[in-house]
C-alpha cells in the first residue's frame, strides 16, 4: 500500500460545499521542506493549486497590514497543514493521531501563539468598521474556489504507514516454520530434497495455466496534467483599472471631496491590484501586479499609523526650546516638521490658566506642568513612545491617551501634544 490519496473531488455543480470541504481536508497542502521562506505555508498553497507562492504571501502580508488576518492564518496552516514527510500536521501528532517531525512543545507554542495574534487581530481599528472581517471572509472564499477549481491537480500523495511490515514479518516466520516442519516430516517418511524444503511450496499460488506469474494490476492512472491556456492579459487589465481608479480619486480629492482623502485612494487602488492577484491566480496570470500591491501596502500602512499633516515645511526644521514666565507668553501652537520640542510651563504664575498645542513631524516632545495644576491633556503619536503623565503606551498608530490629571492649584492647563514620529512625554516639574 503506499498510502496515497485516492478521494477526488465531485465536479461541477454537484460537487457541494460540504463535499468540497470534506475533500480538502482530506488533500489539503503539504508544507514542503524545499522552496520555501519560513514554514512553507505559502509555497504549499501554490504548489498545491498550481499558483505562484509569491502571489500567497503577498495577500498574507496585505491581509496581515490590513486587518492582521494574515498573521493569524499563517499561524494556522502552520499548524494544521504536515509537512512534507509527515502523515499528520503537528497538531494531529499532539493529539495522537500520528507522528510528525515537529515535537509537541512546539505544537503547544503554535497554540499558544494563535490567541496573542487573535487578540491583536482583534484589537485593531480595522475591525471596527469590520474591514479586517471583510479581509479574512474573502481569503476564505478565495481558498474555497481555488479547490473548487483546481482540487484535482497536484493531489498529495501521503508516505506509507510507519510499520508496515509487522504482518509480513510474522507471516515469513510462520511460512519458514512451516517449510521446516514439512521438509522433517518428508526426511522421516523417507523422501530426500537436496534443497531440504518443502516441494509444495514451489507451487505458486494463483499462477497462470502455462506456469508463468500472475497477471499483475495496472498501476493507478497518473494525475491528469495541468492545463496550459492561453497567456492571461489580466495583469494588463488590471493595471489599467487601478491607474484610472488611482486617476480618478485623487482628482476627486483635490477638487473638495472629503472622501476621497490619500488614505482612502490608495486602499481602492490596492482593492483593485487585489481583485487582480486572486483572479489572476485562476487564470494562471498577473504575477507583474505583485510589484504594484507591495509598495501599495506600505504607503497604505504608513498614511493609516502616521499622521502625515503634521509634516509642514512651515513649522521648520530644527530643535525648539520654550519657558514661558506669563501667560501672554504661551503660543497656541509649538510646531516644528523635524526636531525636537521642549516646553516648559512651570515658569508660569499661580493662577494662570493657558490652552496650547505641540505638534511634531519628525522628533521628541517633551512639556513640563506645573506640579499643583490641574492638566486636561491629549498625547498622541503615528509611531513612538507615549508617556503621559504615568499613562504610557508604545507601537505604531498608538491610541490617543485623553484624560485630566486635577491639582491641588487654581491653576489649569489645557494640552495637546500630537507627534507623526517620535516620542511624547508630559511630566510634572
């Protein structure tokens, strides 16, 4: 027996949901110990399904900046899919269905690992407005049609069992006991082999009428080849329709509509190159949009983390140090594109009460209060250190930290400290 998968998926449209699922489970990708990046998820895929394995880790790390999907996914056909080698995927090896090369320490971190990045997925602001949902619904559908469509080719063919030979063993001893039993008993009656076997056991069993071997069964027809159409002008398409769709919106947006911000035309833009890629990846076609979808992706993440408006070549360039002594003193806003910015506010009398704001491109902000006033303050960076009064936070696109910290004063202060990258901190002096 060698153990290879025989199931093959239904065609056409009797081939159900159900049916479909059942059949890639039981023929789902194998990690392959050659060809691949880090655990041979995104090479299994394509090799599975006759696709470029670039094209899946594209959309895993497009799925993993928007929304963090990808993270997660990754993370599970790490551990369900085997490698290659193995009959049972690591987490089937720590359940005791089978032995697989990963241990089963590294099977519980795979576990462990899986809810950190749910949760993290889950935390995003791009579950909110239900984009990260939207990403993951449609990786899913895209797995689901390509077995649908390309389930039969490239079938994985599974390594025999582990004993195999364990019957064969005992059943060679017993045939060699037997022999040695018939070839005593034909000595003692008087008969004489100068083989001292047994003559029966050269009559092969089910042996032909003319005494040749028995006709032996076909082989298994092989896997039918894969299709070769014609080259797929879908990449060219696609291109054409993200650059008007590109066109469009941002003439849109220079004409007053507040929709279609930077933000928003780079993620239709990147929406297309992605409807793109998974067609693509059908028709065997568009492997020139990759070059398009990552630059895409980083402009994307980095105008959704950092807040660009703050880089104005008007605010200057260079360190900017301040100490008020009067209220009168104090600007409505501190702003430097590049450099850092010091305020400090403890010079200011008693019963002063002063709003400002610091903003900051590029640098470190750093505002000293007055230890007795009574401080409502808004810390915020696109990517950085936070530390505000005692709240800290730290990452990329970190959450506004709002609060009022009351004093023991008449004094207060209102702040706003908004850095695009850098650190922010606010203290007491």
């Amino acid at each position: 027996m060698s153990g290879s998968e025989t199931h093959t998926p239904k065609r056409g449209p009797a081939a159900g949901f159900e049916e479909t699922v059942k059949d890639f489970w039981r023929s789902r990708p194998v990690r392959p110990a050659h060809g691949r990046k880090f655990a041979g998820v995104a090479a299994g895929i394509g090799y599975r399904y006759g696709i470029d394995p670039t094209v899946v880790r594209v959309a895993l790390v497009a799925a993993t900046v928007f929304g963090g999907f990808g993270f997660f996914v990754y993370l599970l056909g790490w551990l369900f899919l085997p490698q290659e080698g193995d009959r049972v995927s690591a987490f089937e090896g720590l359940i005791g269905r089978g032995r697989a090369s990963s241990s089963p320490a590294f099977a519980v971190l795979l576990l462990v690992l899986l809810f950190p990045g749910l949760t993290w997925t889950l935390s995003g602001g791009w579950m909110t407005d239900g984009t990260g949902l939207i990403g993951f619904a449609l990786m899913a559908v895209a797995l689901y049609l390509l077995h649908r469509s390309r389930g039969q080719f490239n079938r994985p063919t599974m390594p025999a069992p582990e004993y195999p030979t364990a019957a064969f063993s005992m059943a060679s001893a017993s045939t060699s006991a037997s022999a040695a039993s018939s070839s005593t008993t034909t000595a003692t009656e008087g008969g004489w082999d100068p083989l001292a076997a047994d003559p029966s056991a050269w009559d092969l069993p089910n042996a032909s009428p003319s005494g040749g071997l028995p006709p032996q069964s076909p082989p298994p027809p092989p896997a039918p080849p894969m299709p070769r159409g014609r080259k797929s002008k879908i990449g060219v398409a696609t291109f054409g329709v993200a650059v008007l769709v590109g066109g469009v919106g941002t003439v849109l947006g220079l004409d007053g509509e507040p929709w279609f911000s930077m933000q928003h035309v780079v993620g239709l833009t990147l929406g297309v190159v992605g409807i793109g890629l998974v067609a693509g990846a059908f028709v065997r076609g568009g492997r020139g949009l990759i070059g398009l979808a990552v630059p895409l992706a980083i402009v994307g993440m980095a105008l959704t983390t950092i807040p660009f408006e703050n880089f104005d070549v008007r605010g200057g360039v260079g360190d900017l140090s301040a100490t008020p002594s009067q209220a009168s003193e104090v600007q409505p806003e501190y702003h430097r594109s590049a450099g850092n910015v010091d305020l400090d506010l403890t010079k200011l009398p008693a019963g002063s009460s002063v709003t400002t704001k610091v903003t900051t491109g590029a640098g470190n902000s750093t505002v000293l209060v007055p230890v007795n006033a009574e401080v409502k303050v808004t810390c915020e960076t696109g990517a950085g250190d936070v530390d505000c009064l005692g709240q800290s936070r730290s990452g990329l696109g970190v959450d506004a930290v709002d609060f009022t910290a009351p004093g023991t004063g008449s004094q207060k202060i209102v702040l706003q400290v908004k850095n695009g990258v850098g650190n922010v901190e606010v203290r007491r002096g």
